[in-house]
C-alpha cells in the first residue's frame, strides 16, 4: 500500500483502514489549503467514509460515502488544527448519494429547527426533504451510514422569479427527536393533518393515526414544533393571513390537546423581499414536557416621516410552565425603526431555565438597515430578562454599505457542558438605485466559555450579492459539532428586487468549541 501525506499548514496524518487495491498507481494525496481545507486526491477503488480523529481513539464521520474515483475538497476550517484523517470503506449496498451535488433537489425540513440530532448513545440524524422525498438519514456508532425514506408527499422546486417568493421554506414542515432508548421520531404535517413516525426495535418504521389540526388548517404562516421526555411532540403554529392566533398542541398527556398562545397582528412574515430567510419563532421543551415559546407578536412596517416603510418588531417570550399561558417582552427596541423580533431561537439549560439568542437590526426612519449584533438574554434572580451582546462584527462578509454587523437566523443550543452555543450568518447590504438590498450568510459558531463568547467561522461566503446562508442548524455531541444548512447562490434582475436562486445543500463536522 502506497501513501503519500502533504504538509501545507500544520502535519496532518493520513491513515488508510479497511482498504483494498490502493496499491500504486492509486496514490492518496492529502493537503490542507490556505483556509485550513482538506483535499483528497486519488483512486480509490470502493466507496468509504471520510473520518476525523485527534487522539487516533475516536473517530467521527465528516464525509459519508465518498464514491470511489473521487478526488474531494472538505472545509475544514480550523486553523491550526491537528485532526487526523482517514478513508473508511463503505460495505457494499450502503453506498449513499451525496446529497451536496443535488442543486435545488435538498431543502431543510421547516426552519432548519429540530432537523437535526444527535441520540443518547451518539447516534447521529437527519431529516432533509430530496424532491419529494422526505429523507431520514442515520449514522450509527460504527460509523456506517442508512437511509430510509418517510414520506413522498413534499413539493417540487421552482425559480419563482417572484418577488415575493420564498423559495427555500416550500416544503412541508419535519421535525426529529430521539426518546431516551435512542430510537428516532419523526413529526411531519401532510396537508391539515400531523404524522407521527417511529422506529421500532425491530428496524421497522411505523406511523400512528393521522392527528387533524384545529379547524382544518393546512396553510401556515408559522410552524414548529420539538420532541419533549416520553417521546411526547409538541407543536405551535399560526395560519397565514393578516390577523391570526398563535396555537399549541401536544400529545403530552396521552391525546392530543390545543389551545392559544396568544394573538398575532399584522403578517408576521411580510417584509419587502430580501436576501436573507428569518427565523421567526422557535420552542424548547424543558424536563417537565412543558412548552417555552420565542416569538415577535406583531411586525409594523408603518409609514416614517418620508414615507418609506419602517421596520418595527419586539421579542416576546410565552411559557404554559404554570399551568397556563403567560406571555412576557423581553426586548422592545427603544425607538420606533429596529427589528428585535425578527430572528430568534429559545433554549433551555440543564436546570430548565430559558434563554434567547436574538438578532437586533437597528433601522434608519426611512427603514434602511444602519447595524446589527446578536443578543444573549437570560432571566436574573428576580426573574426580569437581561442580555449581552455575543456577537456583533462579521467576518469579512460585507457589500457596498460596509459593516453591518452579525448575528442573523440565530440557534441556540446547550452543550454537556451546559454552555450555550449559537451558530448564526453575518449581515450585510448595499443600497442600489431603487433603495437597499440586504444578504445574510456564512456559518458562524460561538460560545459563552467562562463569561467570554469564543467564536469561529464554518462555512465562508465572499461576496453576499452572490452567496447566501439559508436556515442554517446543528447538533452537538460530547465531542463534535455537525452543521447544515442551505447555500444560496442569488442573481438579481434589473430592479434588484426580483431573484432566482439555487441551492446547495451542505454539512459538515467539526471538534466542538
């Protein structure tokens, strides 16, 4: 066997297991660019797994199914790290296509939000939408990789060329938990009606009875939903229109339940077409199987002095925890043009306490966006929200206006550490003839470590006329990160209002933070 390693930046190691026929002239190449990427280059001669390792112990999978002849390039952007890699072969028949060569076929389920877990005993899942296909895709503990598909009921991509189309959030809504035996659930919604499916012990995948939602509802403005303790679902969702309820369902007390939130005013996802994908509410379930809701509860968009439009949202929080809803503010903007609502995600600590990581977009009165950060907010002893800035330059990601700053489409998660960890997108933007375009992208990971944020960038994007980050979501293991996400390549027409878009699904895993 013949191997060949190449040092560019720091040594990396490149070890071959499980493999046959590598013999010369199959020579392995392996070097790591500028930007920390890692390049394989060869002929293997059957499928294997990509793996990455910093104690030769244990290994993870950063790139399932490498077809065999393949020459491959994979971002691993960790300056200075010493990771060592290696090719696993894949057994025959669990060949899996490459999801990230199928432009415009994989969308992220929803908002990205609960699309992705990992299982007690470290399991790894994901759930992604291919044509109509809704896909579960599963990495064991050995390694291996399988695939099963759950559903064909989704939808077929379109250019809208539209400018109000929402090309990436046009399927239906998924959601994936794993219950304490590390067996996978899926919540999916089919027309106005929820499907619950579960793998049994025996490798089977069965679903219950079909759950009709309130009033027939099968055309939502909003929807979420999270797998709570007992393998119980919880979701909260709005209809479309311009005067709405927010609602709660779950199936924590044995059959499924529904009541209101609260009331919604104005079209919560209105706003002049932009580059970029809000997330506009989110749900953590704590120990109890209780729900805890982020949420903007009216998006103004009245007319400022001279007439533009004017941005205004607040940052709302609702909890049923007493036995009933109470809803509360947790950041109003101290003037009449800023968004605080309009990108958010809730989660929950070790002991069942709440936080928020939010996105705030301060705003000119003739709505143009001036600069943006991302706020940390926690409950104090006395039980009133507070916040901290966690992350407000970006990185080097940045149109005609200059800075303007980072923090877009948050998701908070907690560690085994009980550290809170929030991936999010920079912002950028450019004012052309007819008034400002606005782009979100990159993947960027932070988090609080001993009352500092420590951040690190992902997944780079050069130039935001070009390249967006769409709903980006992760998970976290005792030992590695996985990230996904949606990349976005744009070109405007004439008024740069109009766009067509194509997409590329990505993922990748790193060490965590």
């Amino acid at each position: 066997m013949t191997k060949k390693i190449t040092q560019l930046l720091v040594l990396v190691t490149f070890i071959i297991t499980g493999f046959r026929g590598f013999g010369a002239p199959n020579t392995l190449v392996v070097t790591r660019g500028t930007l920390g990427s890692v390049t394989i280059s060869g002929t293997p001669s059957q499928a294997a797994d990509l793996q990455a390792s910093s104690d030769l112990q244990n290994w993870s999978t950063v790139v399932p199914n490498l077809p065999a002849g393949t020459a491959f390039t994979y971002p691993d952007l960790l300056p200075g790290s010493k990771r060592i890699f290696r090719l696993k072969s894949v057994a025959s028949g669990t060949v899996l296509t490459d999801l990230s060569t199928l432009n415009n076929r994989v969308f992220t389920s929803g908002e990205g939000f609960n699309s992705l877990q990992y299982a007690p005993n470290g399991k790894l899942g994901v759930i992604v939408w291919r044509d109509h296909d809704l896909l579960f895709r599963e990495r064991a503990t050995d390694g291996s990789w399988s695939e099963k598909v759950i559903s064909s009921d989704g939808r077929t991509f379109t250019h809208s060329g539209s400018q109000n189309g929402e090309e990436y959030r046009f399927q239906p809504p998924a959601f994936l938990g794993y219950d304490s035996s590390s067996m996978p659930h899926i919540l999916r919604v089919s027309g106005s009606t929820l499907i619950q499916s579960v793998l049994t012990s025996i490798g089977q995948w069965v679903n219950d009875a079909p759950v009709s939602l309130p009033n027939g509802l099968s055309s939502f403005a909003l929807f979420t939903g999270a797998m709570g303790p007992g393998g119980k679902w919880h979701v909260s969702f709005s209809s479309t229109g311009s005067d709405q309820t927010l609602q709660y369902g779950s199936n924590r007390n044995g059959s499924w339940q529904w009541s209101v939130v609260t009331t919604l005013q104005g079209n919560i996802r209105y706003f002049l077409p932009q580059s970029w994908a809000p997330r506009f509410f989110s749900m953590a379930i704590d120990s109890q199987n209780f729900a805890h809701i982020a949420y903007t509860p009216h998006m103004d968009l009245g007319p400022g002095p001279q007439g533009y439009a004017r941005p205004y949202s607040e940052l709302h929080y609702a909890s049923n925890r007493s036995g009933q809803w109470v809803t509360e503010t947790v950041y109003a903007p101290n003037n009449s043009s800023a968004d605080a609502g309009y990108g958010a995600s809730i989660a929950l600590d070790a002991n069942d306490k709440p936080s928020i990581a939010n996105w705030y977009n301060e705003r000119a009165d003739t709505g143009s966006a001036q600069w943006s950060q991302m706020f940390y907010h926690q409950k104090d002893s006395n039980g009133n929200w507070v916040n901290s800035v966690a992350a407000r330059l970006p990185d080097n990601y940045a149109a005609g206006d200059g800075d303007r700053g980072a923090g877009f489409a948050p998701y908070l998660r907690f560690d085994s550490r009980n550290r809170p960890n929030i991936i999010f997108s920079d912002a950028a933007s450019e004012h052309f003839y007819n008034g400002q375009q606005e782009f979100a992208g990159q993947i960027r990971h932070t988090v609080l470590d001993n009352g500092n944020w420590i951040s690190r960038t992902v997944y780079r994007q050069g130039n935001p006329q070009l390249s967006q980050i769409v709903y980006p979501a992760f998970a976290m293991s005792s030992s590695e990160v996985t990230y996904v996400a949606l990349d976005r390549a744009t070109q405007f027409d004439s008024t740069w209002r109009v766009a067509n878009s194509d997409y590329k699904f990505v993922t990748m895993t790193q060490p965590g933070l």
